[in-house]
C-alpha cells in the first residue's frame, strides 16, 4: 500500500484483514522505524528465556503473535537493510528462527506493508533490497492523496464531527455552505489525517452551532 502521510493507509490495511478469512485471527502493525537493530529479531521472532542478557522469560515475537493472522508492516521504506534482510528469508521461508532456541517454527502470516517513500527508485539507489521489493509487491495498492478525492471530503466532516462530538458528549454543529466550500477547496497538504485534526480542534474551540469561514485556519 503506498500513498502519501496522513492518507489511510494502516485503515486499508486493516480492512484488508477484518473483511477476509484471517478476521478471526490477530492483526499485528509494526512500525519498521521504531524497532531498533538490537532488538530486532528478538521482537520479529520472539526469544527463550536465557536467549541473553536480561531475558528472564521467554517472550513471543511478531511473527509469532500474527500466526494464521496479519502483519502490517508501516513505512517499510525506513526499515534498516539488517531488517529488509531478516524479512526477506521470512517471506522466502515462511519460517522464524526463535533468539536462543535451535528450533525452527513455519508460521503462517499475510505481509500487508506501506509506504509514502518511492520504493523503486530506493532500490535503484541501493537503499531498498530488490529482491525484498518483489517479493512485497504482489498487489499494489495506491492511495491517492485528499486533495484529488474533493468528493471524500464531506462524507469525512460528517464522520468527524459525529464521532467527536460523541465523545465530547455535544450536539454536532453544522458548517455553513460557504465554509464546506472553503474544506473542499483546500489541498489538505496532511490529508486525511489532518482533515481529523482540524474537526477535532474545531469541536474544541467553539462552542456555537455553527461553524463559519471565521472559525477556519488563516491559511484556508
């Protein structure tokens, strides 16, 4: 799934997995950016206690809590090389090596991965694995950005403002035509994401039952 910050592309992904046959089973999202070198086949693959210092307990990893279910693996772009390497001879074996076990488990798991970054011409620059890229790219799913789908924008705004106002226990205002027309005009550079914002910051700074032109950031 590929398609700029703020569009959607973890929510694709999860309806990818809560409407197919692996519903019942356990959708994992991992952040390839957040993992760090050191830990990373102890959090993909899990350890034994023991494995190494200051593993006390035994401990399941990624791989091991999405069996049968789904992993999303979020900016896969920003994945180290050491990272694109341990995925690859998963994907490849559909098998994990557990830290400080001499056991191999078969694990049966969907890889549903995103990305903003262009991951061809990352190959064609050396920082993205080749081999990896067209093992991922089976299907590929782009999301276009909020700023060519005008039509999603007010279906959004209802959305938000119900949902917030739900949980700020407040009857949702309304926009006035003038106002919706500015929210369609704009390029939302955040999409959808920021769309969400700026409802969710509206709903809190005002408390009448219209939202005018006036209520709008400078910048639209």
């Amino acid at each position: 799934i590929h398609g700029e910050s703020g569009t959607g592309k973890e929510l694709v992904a999860r309806a990818i997995h809560y409407r197919g046959d692996r519903a019942a089973a356990r959708f994992v999202p991992i952040n390839c950016t957040a993992i760090p070198d050191t830990l990373l086949e102890s959090e993909l693959f899990g350890h034994v206690k023991g494995a190494f210092t200051g593993a006390r307990d035994s401990r399941a990893g990624f791989f091991q809590i999405a069996d049968g279910g789904t992993i999303f693996l979020d900016e896969i772009g920003d994945a180290s090389i050491n990272m694109q390497g341990k995925l690859l001879r998963v994907l490849q074996n559909k098998e994990i090596h557990i830290v400080g076990s001499s056991h191999v488990r078969k694990v049966d798991t969907r890889i549903i991965a995103a990305t903003h970054k262009d991951l061809q011409s990352m190959v064609k620059k050396g920082l993205f694995r080749e081999d990896l890229y067209y093992r991922l790219v089976v299907i590929d799913i782009h999301i276009p950005p909020l700023r060519e789908r005008p039509d999603d924008i007010l279906p959004l705004v209802s959305l938000f403002l119900t949902r917030f106002s739900r949980e700020m226990n407040r009857t949702p205002p309304a926009f006035t035509d003038r106002a919706l027309e500015t929210l369609k005009g704009f390029d939302w550079p955040g999409n959808v994401r920021e769309l969400e914002n700026l409802i969710q910051r509206l709903l809190v700074n005002t408390d009448g039952d219209t939202l005018e032109v006036a209520d709008l950031p400078d910048a639209m």
